[in-house]
C-alpha cells in the first residue's frame, strides 16, 4: 500500500483550497440554523412546468441527437441563441465568440489553465469572488489585489499597480473583475471607472476578464454598460451563465471570447471534457428560442429585489451603531462591515449558537485580510427567515460589540 | 490591441494538441463517405423513450433539487447506484468511493491535474486512448510508453522501463491502461498480464489508472477480472462511464478510488465546475434504479457483436495478404496493421478520395509511431456501410501495396 500519498501530488494539488463556502454547506445545512451563508438561487424561481414540456420536446424531436456527443465547443443552436441575447449588450457578437461551458467555474478554470503559468500575476478585486481565486490558485497564480470602494475597484491603486509591475519587466497574465452586483461586496462599478480600466488595460496591454452572471438582475438604479461594450480593442474575455438568470442545475455557462482567444480555449476543453451535455443545451437552446427568459428574469428580479429591501430594512433596524453595509441594486449578495476591531472569523461559532450564518469576509480577500467583514446572501433564505435571522445576528454583533 | 496571443498563454496551453479525431470528424461527415473514424455509440440504442419517461417524473418529484447546484462529489442516489453496480466486481466498493465526473475525458483530465506536474513520467500503452494522451500533454508529461501485443501491455518490457527508472531514483506518478477491448487496439489484456501488472505496481510503488469504457460490451469469450478487484492494496484508480453503456449526452461518468485520494480529487473538481449537473445525476439514478441498465447492455452488445462481425468477415472477404487485424471479443473498435512499408498517414487522403475514412494509427502513439496502423471503429455505421466501406478500403490498401 502507498503510503505518503502526497509525495504523488503536483504542486498545484498541493496548493488547491478546498472552498470554505461548499464547506460551510454541510454546517449551515441543519435546518434551524438560518444561513446566509450559501449564494444559492431561490428554487421557487425554477421553470419547472416549462421544463417539463421542453424536456420531453427535445428527446421527441431530436433524441438521437440530444444524447449523443456533440461539438466541443457548443450546440448551434445553443451558441446562436447566446449570441443573439448578448447582442442586447454589444451588436458584435457572434455564434463563434461563444464557448459554451459546464458553469462559468469551469470558465474560469479554463482561463486559468490557458493563461497562468505558476507564479504568473493576476490583478483580482479585495474582495473577490471565492471561485476565481479557487481556480486561479489551483495553478499557482500570484494574486495581486486592488482595494475596491463604492465605484468598484480603484483605479488609482491599480495604475500604481501596473506601473510598478511594468518598471520591473512584469506584465498581469489579466485583470479579474465582477463589475456588477460584484460577488461578495454587492457593488457595481461605475462608467467612469469601467472606462478608467479600459484604458489602463490598453496602455498596459493587459487582457480583462469580466465575469458577470447577475447583470441581468438589476432591481433599482440605470444600467451602466458592459466593460466588453465599451471595447473596441478586442481586449476583454466575458464569463456569462445561466445559473443565476434561468437555473444551475443544468450547469450550462459560456466564455465570449475574440475568436482568435476562444480558439485555444476550443483545444483546452477537448482535454478537459470534449463537450457539455448535449441534451441540456438542446433543453436551454428551446427555452431561449421560446422566449422565456426574459419573463424568467423579471420573476428572479421582482423576488430577490424584495428580499433585498427586507434585509436592508432589518439591517437598519437592528445592527448597532458602527456596522455598515452595502446597498446593492441588484445580484444575490450584500456585505457588512463591522467594527475594525471585531472579527467575523472568530464570531461565527457564536454565530452559529445563535442560528445565523453567514460568511467571513476574509475568505474573500487574497491577502487574507477584511478580517471585520462578512457577505450575506439574500436570494434563498424566506421573507420571515431574512427578518429573523438579521435580528438574531445583530443580536450576536451587539452582545460581542467591544 | 494585442497582437502577440502566445505571449500570454501558458506554457501547459501551448503544449495543448488538437484531438486528431475531433478535427477528423468535420472531415468525415460528408454524407458520402463512409467513417469508420469516430468512436460514436449507434443512436438507436439510446433509450429515447424510457427517458421520455423519466425526465418528466424527475422534474415532477424533485424540480427543486434537479435545477439546483448539487454537492461536488456527486448526488447520493446515483453514487449509490454506482457502487452498488460496481460491488458486481468488487465487493467493497462505497458510494464513498465513487466521484462522478462530466464522462470520463473529465476524469483523465482530474488525474492528470491532481498528480502531473511538467515533465513528471506516465506509463502509457503502445497504442493508448488518444484522449488521455491529450490529457496528459496538457499538463506536460512525459509519457513513456509500452509496446503491447494480443495479451495485452508486455510485462517484460514494462518491468525493464520501471528498473531503468528506478535505478535513476525515478518513478513513474502512474500506469495507464485501457485493459478491456481496448481503444484504439480492441486488444484485452490476459489475467496473467493483470497479475503481472499489479505485481510490479506493487513492487515499484506505481498507483494504477484502469480506464474502463468497455468492459461491459463483451460478444465473445469469458471475462478476465477487472484490474481494481484483484487489487487488496488500494493502488488503482478507475474511471468508468455511462457514456458507452447508457449514453454520452448526459456527460455522466465516475471515478472509483480509494476515499484517500479521492479527497484530493474533490477539491480539485471543485474549482473546475463546482459539480455535474443534478438533473442528468438524478435522471441516471432514476434510470439504474428501474433496472433498465442491463437490458440496455445487453442490446447494445448485441448490435455491437453483430457489426464486429460483419467487418471481420468483410476484412477477411477483401484485403489483400500481408494485412493483419485484430478479433475484438467486445467494445467498438479493431486495430489494422498493413505492411510495415506502407503509412496509414500518406494513405488517408487516398482513402477520402475512395470515400472511406479511418485514423491513422500513428496518432495513438506517444512516441509517433505505428505509421503502418489504423483504428476502425464498427459501432457507427450501418451494416451496408460496413460491408461497402471495407471494400472500398481494401481496394484502396491493394492499389496502394508495394
């Protein structure tokens, strides 16, 4: 029997993190705890009647297809139909921009694989999503994060960034960014600031991926355009997905790429899976072509927008003196920020006694820090649940205020 | 704009190839030309009709589930379903020990990640799955490989391989082996040979890849043991697969392993797409627990038998002498070896030219060579393109002989 089983490990496997969040899961899941902790989509917003018709549809129509091994890089009809809907965004866009992938998390996985070499720098938003930087670790980038405020990442601190980094020969392999309703923070960066990061990106020649899976669930304020909008220098890799818009359990996302990028990522998923299932890109194409999506939306905004209005009433309500927190118009998350002294890592065992959670900021930052941070989810838990649990959870702030 | 892409992909990205098949497949699906080129499972065995059936009650029963994320190591009804149809090989097999994967190009791709750093030594067959060999480039390994014949991999030569190695402190991170009707060869490896295989893992400390499509569509002859059930050292990893036996649409397929490594394998899967989608995990669920799965086998070996069949009469109808093939006893290819002076390579677009079309066989080896073999794939076609298209071969191969 092989004993020292790490001596087999790669030194990307070696640096793997298991995801605090899937983690957290198995904790929060006891049924009286009330968890903010996830960031899972309402399963009442699920099409499920329309599904049921679709499903039978596709294998009436188009079995022999559906469950065979289709093309590596999407369905057509799939790729066609994506493209169309981001024309809405963009007039560009085309069929062959389009990667269709198994959730944006293999898209990100996919970049990283393309680009990173270990060591090579990534420019990534404190906070940041959890997955991109799960991803990005597995193979061994160096992150370099730019402190965001309530226009979104600073452009102040990533120019000196860049500056720097280029005195010393060093080039970003890409700029990271969720410019809206950014997962953890709920923030949305502005005009200004999206053209600020065009610009820097085309002086310092730096490729920008924007991940956006909650644009469409804007609930108050004006849209600000797509950072990939604003380009016209072929310069910006798009992760999009409808978990977040439709439903994640079909775990269909895709990468919009500038085709000569979007080719090598073609070559790197053949390895890494030859093609997503047939059947549920068969199942989404027939439910864009029926146009549902968009009432889809409507139904997901109307939801979690007054979810979000009943937790920033019982926020406001509840937490003492000295706790912020974000005001996000639109997406699943919002983030409270403590007293500069407490610490949310330490609090939530106590938390947990109270039967609340939620996450710790920290896990959100790549150089450990917003210690006095959490992000809370308001998507799933119910009305009554969300007014409970923000009580019960400002209870816990205060009793530990210091 | 950036002009010089390569510039910034990775060095793992760069050494990516292009699977020949795929490209091939564009190729070839000119409806005048008969393929015997793809690896396709014949579409009249997928079960349309139950899935109709359970599509429908998935949906009614557990829409909330189906559309929701699911946990990363898989749905436990269908880990369960999995060990309990494996235990028929091996009684101790767990759900524990099963993670499902998005079909097995993601498992070998999962290995690969978690134990390949670059230039780290893989044993490999002569010829291998083309796919895994696109795996493992992918992460930069250096594959040494070990010429088989009709009992399989030559224990001979792989024991020399292990002592040089050995002997200049090295070690193989594992030993991959396709032994059941084996893709591209159609060979299976003997029960001695399997013995043999395990003593010398053993020995040298090697873990063991067992990647295992096949092995339930035998036609003929007895069944040797599956490589893991006579392993008592948990010192095998096997990948196994609805994709031949069901269907590939749905991208279902697991990892069997030790609950140790398997860990690490859930952490990395993880950060590549988070989990396979619910839906087709519970629908494969559904379908394993109505029992349909060996009825379906036993079709699809049926209809499988009877084309191997018909190409090997066809085969020994019409080619000329000196050419030589393989008599598969089960899965969905067989192995051409013309006169060592001809090159299957040169001969292809000749064989377009005939409207016929194979792979060369050059391109399942990882040292280049085997210029004188071709797979045939007889699961595809129907039976008139099989008995058409092997004569329309041979004549090409007889004009061509030198």
């Amino acid at each position: 029997m092989i004993k020292d089983l790490s001596s087999f490990y790669s030194k990307n496997a070696l640096a793997m993190k298991r995801s605090e969040i899937r983690e957290l899961l198995k904790f929060t899941r006891k049924p009286e705890i009330i968890s903010f902790a996830g960031g899972l989509p309402a399963p009442a917003t699920f099409p499920v009647k329309e599904l049921e018709e679709i499903a039978v549809q596709v294998l009436r129509e188009k079995g022999a297809m559906a469950l065979q091994y289709g093309t590596t890089e999407g369905e057509a009809p799939l790729r066609e139909a994506i493209a169309g809907w981001m024309t809405h965004e963009k007039a560009t866009i085309k069929p062959d921009n389009i990667l269709v992938t198994a959730g944006s998390q293999q898209g990100l996985d996919l970049v990283a694989k393309v680009f990173v070499d270990p060591g090579d720098i990534l420019i990534v938003e404190l906070p940041s999503y959890i997955g991109g930087l799960q991803a990005f670790t597995s193979y061994r980038a160096k992150m370099v994060g730019i402190p965001m405020d309530d226009q979104g990442m600073r452009m102040d601190k990533l120019e000196k960034v860049l500056a720097k980094l280029a005195q010393r020969g060093k080039k970003p392999k890409f700029i990271y960014t969720v410019p809206d309703f950014q997962n953890p923070s709920g923030v949305t960066m502005s005009l200004e600031r999206r053209k600020q990061l065009l610009a820097l990106a085309y002086r310092y020649g730096v490729p920008i991926l924007e991940d956006s899976p909650y644009r469409d669930l804007r609930f108050t304020g004006e849209p600000v355009p797509a950072i990939y909008s604003l380009d016209d220098q072929d310069q910006v890799i798009v992760l999009g997905t409808f978990s977040k818009i439709f439903c994640p359990g079909l775990r269909l996302a895709w990468i919009m790429a500038p085709a000569e990028w979007l080719d090598k990522m073609i070559v790197a998923k053949q390895g890494m899976d030859l093609c997503c299932p047939t059947y549920n890109q068969l199942i989404a194409a027939e439910y864009l072509r029926r146009g549902l999506l968009p009432r889809q939306i409507e139904a997901i905004r109307e939801l979690y927008g007054r979810k979000r209005t009943l937790m920033l009433k019982a926020l406001k309500q509840h937490m003492p003196k000295g706790v912020r927190w974000t005001k996000p118009e639109g997406g699943l998350f919002l983030w409270v920020r403590l007293p500069k002294t407490m610490n949310a890592s330490e609090l939530f065992p106590k938390a947990i006694e109270e039967k609340v959670a939620y996450v710790k900021g920290s896990a959100f930052h790549c150089d450990g820090k917003g210690l006095n941070t959490m992000r809370l989810n308001f998507s799933y838990a119910s009305d009554e649940q969300i007014a409970e649990g923000i009580q019960r959870l400002a209870a816990m702030v205060k009793k530990n205020l210091c």
